[in-house]
C-alpha cells in the first residue's frame, strides 16, 4: 500500500467485545499470524474485554479453541500458540461505565509513548460511550487509535451522530472505520489492474463499457445474527458499505497519489455522483427479497422468518439488487448492478466488467458475446478476460475462451496468503488508513442509501419471497431482462 510511517516500537491493542464472534473467529486469529509471522511490534500487548467474568486461562482456552478451528494444521503450533497467549490479557468489564474504564487504566499501566489500539469489535449503540470513557480514563491521546466496525449507525443521521461523537474525542486521522473487503487481495488487484495496465484504463470508461455487475452472494442465512439482522437487513448490512465501497474501487478516477486522503478523495467522489433513487424509482430500479424455505447442499432450510431471533412477520429483506448510474463523464450512460442476498444458489463475490460489442463485426454472425471481465473475490481470488478465439477447424466460427489469472497459483512461491483483517490491523498499528472509510464517504454513503429505504416504506414494498438455495427473486432477473442483459451467476 502506501509508504507507511515507521513501525511503532510497542503497541497495546484492547479489543471491546474480545469474547464475541469476531474476535474469536477473526481477529484473534489474525494476531495470532501475524505474531508467528514477526509483523507486531515485539512487546505488542493484546487485552480482551467483555462483560462476562472469566478467569485468564478461561479465556484462553476458548481463544485456542477458535484460533485451531481457523488457523490451517501446518501454521498452528502449540510452541508458537504459547508465545502468542503470553501477549493476551483478559478483563471484564462493563464499556458504558466510566469506573471500568479506571481499572482498565490501572490494569494497562500506560505510557503515552505506546501505540495504543481501541477495536470496538461492539454493537454501535456502544461506540460513543466507549470514546468518552476512555477519553475520561485518559486513554485516548496523540498515540491512541480507534477502529470502528460497520455499520456504523443505520441511517445518515444516526451515522452523523456517531461520527460527531467520536471526533469530539479522536481527530479523523485516528479512526479507522474498517471494511474487510477493502484488506482483500483481489479487491486491491483491482487498483493495480487498472492503474498499473496500460490495456485496461483507456477502455475503463462509457464508450467501451456497457454495464457493471457487482454481486456478493452467500449460502448462509443469518445464522446467530438474527437480532441484529432483523433490524438492519441486507441494504443496511451489505449494499451501504461493502457493495458500495468495491463500486468506488471499480469506478473512481486516478488518484493523483496512492495515500489515504487522495484515494478516498476519489472515492468520495463517485457516492456523490451517484444519481439518487427515492420515491417511485424504487420500483423500478431496486428488487427486495427475503428468503422461503428451501434446500442448500441437499439439506432443507427453514424460511427467514423462522430463524432465531427473527420477528415471525419480518418484512426485512435478506436480499436486494439496484440498478446505480453515476452521473460523471466517465460512467454516464453505464448502469452499475448492484446484488446481494443470503441462501442463495451459491458462495461469490465477483464484480464483472462487461465491454460493449465491436463496432461492426466482420466474422462469425455478430451474436457472440462481447469482451467480459471477471474479477472473483470469493470462493477462489481470479481474475479472467473473455476474448472470442477462432475454433478449430475449417471456416472462421468463433467461440468465448478464457485468459485466466488464478492469484493463488500465480503466487504460490509465495507465502501463506493474507486474511484480509490481518493486513488492515496492520494498517491500523501503522497509521495507514488507505483502506479504511473516511467521514464523509460514510455519510456519503448513507446519503444515498437512506431515500431507498425511505421509499420502500412510503410504497410499502414487502420483499418478494425467493426459495432459499435459488438466484434470488425472479424480479430480480427482470432489472437486466429488460435492458437486454442478465446476470452472470
């Protein structure tokens, strides 16, 4: 990424919410990488704090448990694991009481010197009051950095409120609102195919491209999240800031520097060329789903509305797919398709490029497909460029092959590839903030997003029922169909 500042000399990192989901099954194990790995600073503290009273050795027993369960058999061992949990500290506490916050200063014997890392691995109901707290406690100075999980709020205003909380108490160049999509290899190939390709970027453009597909699809279902989901729904989890972060990527113009506030500058400048969709226009341009029962991997699943946690008459949606038009001169005329939605047909996360027919076509009868990219995120990292190759044979009849670029195995000499939240904690310890959201591209963001939400409420579109282990709802196939086009997985 960009030159980053000097390794810090030593750094405590607190996780808040350190025996949740995340923690467990993500963060922890990406310290425990980078760990093995040499890439935190040598006397790197890691102190866990949740509500529950546990001893130590509790909690690291439920820490190793997870971590074998992620980590791959050949990184994990025990001599390596033992160096690791002497990092790990646990306390608990309650994060909206100010005394807690003394014990835990008591407990961290800081020195301001210290990198000091605030992962707020929480609900964000719980973000201001940590902030405060800890600016109380006096653990929010020059050195001391706060990272902040989606979604933050769940709408513009409650996401100005946050914001405005939490600038009272870290200036902007020390918060980092994470989205692990942006640590992922692929989504940073993405930069690198366009701006270190002379092929690609003059044709990045609406003379060459007719539509843009970004879908990411997973086979779950809302799992133990269903609380949380119930009252946020794909839009508000998904499309506001994963699917709306990978369009910036995709469409955003040069940055005249590869740093942080050239890169989000750009990006800042696509969610506010994003033409609004509100009122009417989401019937048209937008599709709402929620899943009914059905079978994934030849096991039955239950419907949305019978998963825990989730209120039995939900009109929450667990999928949606929106048409998007930029209004700039790069991208007019060019819909962007946005997709997303659980227990569908199968695991991606894929943005495709797809160019426009050549102008006039001398061979073959002129139906072929055109030109297409993909750009695979998810299950495997790839890159592939559809061009039309002459078949075997006598006469000159055409077929779609496939210049196929598999990260894995062009990189295999390499190292053991990076967990996403590996390189962006990384980032965090090393004040790069690249990949992570500035304030106003959040509230940009929401900006958008929050007249699409008013508008289903205001026409009272109930998501349309798709069977689970299906492509979502046949509308959805309809948003392309009627400009001629279709979803490619």
């Amino acid at each position: 990424m960009s030159n980053s500042p000097a390794f810090p000399r030593s750094c405590d990192i607190l996780v808040f919410g350190g025996s949740g989901d995340l923690a467990l099954h993500k963060l922890l194990p990406a310290l425990y990488h980078l760990h093995r790995e040499q890439r935190l600073p040598a006397d790197t503290r890691i102190f866990a704090l949740a509500r529950s009273t546990r001893a130590l050795d509790d909690y690291l027993a439920l820490a190793e448990r997870h971590c074998r369960a992620q980590v791959s058999r050949d990184d994990f061992t025990l001599a390596d694991w033992q160096s690791f949990a002497a990092r790990i500290d646990y306390l608990a506490m309650d994060a909206a009481q100010s005394a807690d916050f003394g014990r835990l200063r008591e407990r961290l014997k800081h020195s301001e010197t210290r990198v000091l890392v605030h992962y707020l691995a929480t609900a964000p109901n719980l973000f201001t009051p940590i902030a405060q707290n800890l600016k109380l406690a006096g653990l929010a100075g020059p050195e001391a950095r706060i990272v902040l999980e989606k979604p933050l709020g769940h709408s513009l205003e409650s996401a100005r409120a946050i914001n405005l909380a939490i600038g009272q108490v870290f200036d902007e160049s020390r918060v980092f609102r994470i989205d692990h999509y942006l640590g992922k290899e692929t989504v940073q190939n993405l930069m690198a195919l366009r701006f270190a390709n002379t092929l690609f970027e003059p044709l990045w453009r609406s003379a060459y491209v007719d539509h843009v597909q970004i879908s990411v699809n997973e086979t779950l279902g809302v799992e133990n999240r269903g609380a949380y989901y119930d009252h946020a729904g794909a839009m508000r989890d998904m499309v506001q800031n994963h699917l709306l972060q990978l369009l910036c990527l995709v469409a955003m113009e040069v940055p005249v520097h590869f740093d942080a506030e050239s890169v989000r500058n750009e990006k800042l400048k696509i969610l506010q060329a994003l033409r609004p969709i509100g009122g009417q226009d989401v019937q048209d341009k937008t599709v709402r789903g929620q899943y009914s029962a059905g079978h994934i991997g030849g096991q039955e699943v239950p419907a949305y509305w019978f998963e825990k946690q989730v209120d039995n008459d939900s009109d929450t949606e667990t999928f949606v797919a929106v048409r998007a038009d930029i209004d700039n001169w790069r991208w007019a005329g060019v819909p962007f398709y946005l997709r997303t939605g659980k227990r569908m047909a199968k695991k991606c996360s894929e943005i495709v490029i797809q160019f426009k027919p050549v102008p006039h076509n001398l061979i073959g009868d002129g139906s072929g497909p055109a030109n297409r990219l993909w750009i695979r995120l998810q299950p495997e990292e790839r890159i592939s460029l559809q061009l039309m190759a002459k078949m075997p044979g006598k006469g000159m009849q055409l077929e779609a092959v496939e210049l196929d670029l598999n990260l894995a195995q062009a990189f295999s000499k390499n190292k053991r590839r990076w967990d996403a939240y590996e390189r962006l904690l990384l980032d965090v310890i090393e004040g790069d903030s690249t990949l992570f959201m500035r304030r106003d591209e959040v509230e940009a963001a929401w900006r958008w997003v929050d007249p699409i939400l008013a508008g289903w409420r205001e026409h009272y579109q109930r998501p349309r029922p798709y069977p689970a282990g299906s492509n979502g709802p046949e509308q959805a196939q309809s948003l392309l169909e009627l400009a001629g086009r279709e979803w490619y997985s």
